[in-house]
C-alpha cells in the first residue's frame, strides 16, 4: 500500500502538469463509468480521493495524484458518454492527445475494460491508439464481481481475444480482488 496519496492538480493543458522532475505516472483510461476512479481509491486505500459517481462523466480534466512523492497517478476521462457535449468530446481528444505526445514520463497506461460487458469498438479503438503511440499498456477488466465466479474466465478470455492480448487482470473494487496484482506492476 501507498503511504502518501494526494490530489494535486485537475489539468487540461501541458502548462499544468505537475510532472517537473520526471517521476513516473500510472495513467487509467477507460469508457465512462467502468471504475477508473473506484480503482485509484482501491489502489491508495482511500475511498474518497477521486470522485466517484454512479453518473457518468465526474471525471472531466486530467487528474493528478502525486503518490509518496514518487509517482503520479492519472485520472482521465471517460470515453464513450453519448451524453456529454460535442464539445467536451473533441476537447476529450485534445487533451488525451496532447498529454500522450508530450507527458514523456508515462510507464503504464491501464486500459480497463468491464468485465461483464467487454471490450466495447471504443475500448478497441482506445488500446490500438495507445499502443500507436507507443505506450506501455495493461489491459483490466474492472467489476468482476458483477458476474459469477464460474463466468469470469470465459469473459476474461474473451477479453483477451477481442483485443489480441495474453494478459488481462481481473479486478473488483467491491470484493477487493486484483487489487495487490496491481500494485505489484507500479512498484516493480
Ligand atoms: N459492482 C461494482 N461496482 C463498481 C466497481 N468499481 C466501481 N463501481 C461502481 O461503478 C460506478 C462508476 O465508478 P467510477 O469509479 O466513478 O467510474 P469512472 O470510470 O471513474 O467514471 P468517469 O469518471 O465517469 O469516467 C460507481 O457507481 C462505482 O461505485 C466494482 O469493482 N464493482
Ligand atoms: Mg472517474
């Protein structure tokens, strides 16, 4: 577990990154409402540190947590919300574009997919995007605990298969599961 985990700034632009000194960042994307938030306050033990909401679209700018003065944390948007603006989705793309091509200090993006629902065309486009850009990307399955446990490997193989991948690890905020896999990956 992380000792020190605080929120540090909402960006939207490079100015604002708070990055100064090369630590590496942990970057969470996903479509809206597949549990980015849920899982970086799993992650750091604090339920309340990024807002969590059974609405989608809380997570509006690029969220920085600085981790025990080592790392960052990303929080980013969602994608996939028919109900957000026009507006808000190209600014989506802006932003997310901009960060990949000038951050230079992402180790990990995670790309969580819902386990029950799997890989959506926007979730594909999302993992082809990344790795087009050269980033180092570990797929997640969130939310396993919505289906039972004897269905969980055949939806994690399925993820698998949509995407092209031989890792995907299955995580459930709720029944605490996946959790310390992670970590292990961040603190490797
Ligand atoms: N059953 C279950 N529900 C979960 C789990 N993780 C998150 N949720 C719920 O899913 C909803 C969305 O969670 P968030 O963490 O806000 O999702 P997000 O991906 O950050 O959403 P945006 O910020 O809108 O992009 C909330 O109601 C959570 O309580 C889980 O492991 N199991
Ligand atoms: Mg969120």
């Amino acid at each position: 577990m992380f000792e020190k985990c605080e929120y540090v700034i909402s960006a939207v632009s490079e100015k604002q990154y708070p990055n100064k000194d090369g630590r590496p960042e942990f970057v969470f994307f996903g479509r809206s409402n597949v549990g980015k938030s849920s899982l970086i306050n799993a992650l750091t033990g604090k339920k309340l540190l990024a807002k969590v909401s059974s609405k989608p679209g809380k997570t509006v700018c690029l969220n920085f947590f600085n981790i025990d003065d080592k790392y960052y944390f990303v929080d980013v948007p969602g994608y996939g919300y028919a109900i957000r603006s026009q507006e808000q989705r190209s600014n989506f793309g802006a932003y997310i574009e901009e960060y990949l091509k000038k951050s230079g200090n992402i180790k990990i993006a995670f790309l969580l997919v819902d386990t029950k629902v799997g890989p959506t065309k926007d979730d594909i486009l999302m993992y082809e995007y990344l790795k087009f850009m050269n980033v180092n990307v570990i797929v997640i399955s969130t939310k396993c605990d919505k289906i039972g446990k004897t269905l969980r490997p055949r939806a994690i193989k399925n993820i698998k298969e949509k995407l092209n991948i031989d890792n995907c690890i299955m995580t459930s905020t709720v029944e605490k599961i996946g959790i310390n896999e992670i970590i292990n990956k961040i603190i490797q």
